[in-house]
C-alpha cells in the first residue's frame, strides 16, 4: 500500500511488516446520537438524578454529545516525504497529549506519548504523529492497546528502521473510583526494529523521550 493513499477505513487491510494485529480495534460505528441521547437520560433518570431541574434538563444530550465527540476521531490524510537527505538519526515528537476512554468503566484517561522513528525511505508530516495517535484513542480503549497499535501503524504504514512509542497516562477509573489512588500513572511502551533489537538506539529513544523531574 501507498502511505500517501491510507485512510482509517482501511486500518484493517493486511500491510507490509505487519505484527499480528491485537484482537479486534475497537474503532466505532457511526454514533445515533438521538439514541444515545435517550439512553443517557434513562441511565441518569435510574440513577435518581432530577432531570426536571432546570440545571439538567439538557444533560443527557450534552452528555451523549460529549461521548460522541470522545470516540470520534478527525480525518486527516497521511503525509509523507522522500527521506532525500539521507537524514538517519531518531526523530521524536514529545509530549504529546493524549485522551481516551477506559472500556472497562468509560471513564477518560489522559496523559502525554513520546512517539518516535528511525526513517528509511520516507520521512512523516510531524503533525501526523499527533494524529495517528488521536486516530486510535478516540474510541474504548485500554492504554496496552493503543501503544501497540500506534507503533504498528506507523512500522506498516511508513517502513521505517525503527518505532518507539510510549504512553504515560493516568485513568480515572483508578484514581476517582475503586482503589482511589489520585496522581498514579501507568506507563506503556511499544519498540519496534532496530529500537527494540539495538540496545544503545533504544537507550537514545528513551532518554529522549524522558523528563527530569
């Protein structure tokens, strides 16, 4: 497959270099947000909720709208350039925000990715890095799953040497509810070609990638 001519509907076509794909890829159908709208007022009506207080006559539309938009990720056109430099050193984009929704409790997770590459042929639009990951978050999810799914799109995708990515995240479901422990983070990382198999390359990624506290 062209990089140049992906789109998210064909993420589950086979591609070059592959890994087995995790199982299933969580990614939504098109939302009834009329339907969904009702099934939040009588979830939120079971719960006791007052919704002929004029403070919530609307919540279970803003509510469904809101959820709506948490798994309903942007399109966009993967971007991809001749790699003419020979440019062969690790690009990382840091920092990147990330949220999703656990499907376990449909509670959000948020935090920040470190995602990176070691290029061959072809170089990547920087703000793709963004979106790719915004493309597999914006459905249930759970944090393992998306490492590895960002960093097998991008290995299919654009044939790079090396990918790196990794996810520092702090879910709700665990610090709001259950065992209740605010501030604690998970962390997940997926390593790909030479960044999994070169322990000096790994050990750059990851320094790269850290942040003094």
């Amino acid at each position: 497959m062209n990089p140049a001519s992906w789109s998210p509907a064909a993420e589950s076509q086979p591609t070059r270099r592959a890994r087995p794909p995790w199982r299933g890829t969580g990614a939504v159908a098109e939302p009834d947000l009329e339907r969904a709208t009702t099934g939040a007022r009588m979830l939120l009506e079971a719960l006791g909720l007052d919704l002929d207080d004029e403070s919530m006559a609307r919540t279970p539309e803003r509510m469904a709208a809101s959820l709506v938009e948490l798994i309903t990720p942007r399109p966009f056109q993967l971007t991809t350039f001749p790699n003419d430099g020979g440019y062969d050193e690790l690009i990382v984009a840091r920092s990147i925000p990330v949220r999703s929704l656990c499907e376990h409790h449909m509670l959000p997770f948020v935090g920040t990715a470190h995602i990176g590459y070691l290029p061959g042929e072809r170089i990547l639009g920087l703000s793709k890095l963004a979106r790719v990951l915004e493309h597999f978050s914006s459905r249930p999810q759970v944090q393992e799953r998306l490492t590895v799914q960002v960093a097998n799109w991008l290995e299919a995708r654009l044939g790079p040497v090396g990918v790196g990515v990794v996810i520092e995240a702090e879910h709700l479901c665990m610090t709001l509810r259950g065992v209740q422990a605010p501030g604690t983070t998970t962390i997940t990382s997926s390593l790909l070609g030479v960044l999994r198999d070169d322990s000096r390359t790994r050990a750059e990624f990851l320094a790269l990638t850290h942040h003094p506290r």
